[in-house]
C-alpha cells in the first residue's frame, strides 16, 4: 500500500463533534496511532477512570493502513518491503476517546491530559463547552477581520509568486492545516 499522506491532513469532517456532549481527547494534528497507542490509552483510562459512575467511548477504528519496513542491513533495490505493522491515521479535529457520565471536568481532566501528552501527535482535552466557545470565536475572527490579504486571498490570487514554493495540501487548506 502507499503511504496515503492524505489520510492524515486537512481537517477531520466526520467524527469532529461530542456523541455524549461532555468530555473528549481531539487531535489538534494529523499523525498515526499504533496498536501500543491504543494499549496505553485503554490502560491508562481503566485504571484511573471510575466505572461505577463513567464510561469511554472509543472514536477510532483499530488500525488497519499497513506500514512496510525492510530489515535492517538491507541494500537499496530488491522491491518493497515486508509489512512491518499497522497503524490507524488521524486527521486534525478527530475525537479520539470520549468520556461520558456522572462526572465532573475536574475528575477526568488529568488522565485525560496524560493520554493526550503521550500520543504520537497534538492532542488536547476538551469539554462541550470549550469546543462550542472555540467555534464562536473562530467565527467571530473572521467576521471582524478587517485584512483584506487574508491567507485564502494571497494564495489564490498568487500575491509575490507564492505558487512557486506552497504545497499542494496549502492550495487546498489555505495553510491552515499540514
């Protein structure tokens, strides 16, 4: 299989939203969660998590995108190689595990921010609450934005030759996602 960058940049536009409306883990970065992740994670939240009066709800699928590796000592040539293991691309936005029930913020909140700091890519711990504060303030950015040379503008107007040296992904997310 090919890498598939892909899968991993722009936006998440599915699962980007609280199934529970309480507390979650979001990606603030695309990257690729490995079976050791998901281990971690399921650990870490059993343990410290109360099941009488919580429960987890998990947002992503098992991994299933191979990654191929050849051994070590190998020379260039020969073909591709064998797969190595398998991993689970994440896009930015993407829920990861949800936190549910008769819980406060406060009790979830640092396990939560464990999980999150040992992921392979930026991750942060959110409530409803925040998310709904942080797309108020996204659109009230934009509504207030006096700039006429928005990054949007520039690149599709091609402002001092910036074709020359942006990506594809920027053409298409306006530098706003990697």
């Amino acid at each position: 299989m090919q890498k598939r960058l892909r899968y991993m940049r722009g936006p998440e536009m599915v699962h980007n939203t609280l199934l529970h409306k309480q507390y979650a883990i979001v990606a603030t970065g695309g990257g690729r969660l490995r079976w050791g992740h998901y281990e971690m994670m399921r650990l870490t939240i059993g343990r410290k998590m109360n099941i009488n009066t919580m429960f987890a709800t998990w947002r992503v699928p098992a991994p299933w995108q191979p990654i191929t590796k050849k051994g070590q000592g190998q020379r260039m040539g020969g073909g591709k190689g064998a797969i190595d293991h398998y991993v689970t691309p994440i896009k930015a936005g993407r829920v990861i595990v949800e936190i549910a029930g008769k819980c406060e913020f406060v009790e979830v909140k640092q396990f939560l921010q464990q999980v999150a700091n040992q992921l392979p890519f930026q991750a942060t711990v959110v409530s409803q609450e925040m998310l709904d504060e942080q797309r108020v303030a996204e659109e009230e950015q934009d509504r207030q934005n006096e700039n006429p040379f928005t990054m949007k503008y520039v690149i599709q107007n091609n402002l001092s030759g910036c074709h020359r040296w942006l990506s594809p992904v920027d053409h298409k997310w306006f530098g706003k996602h990697l």
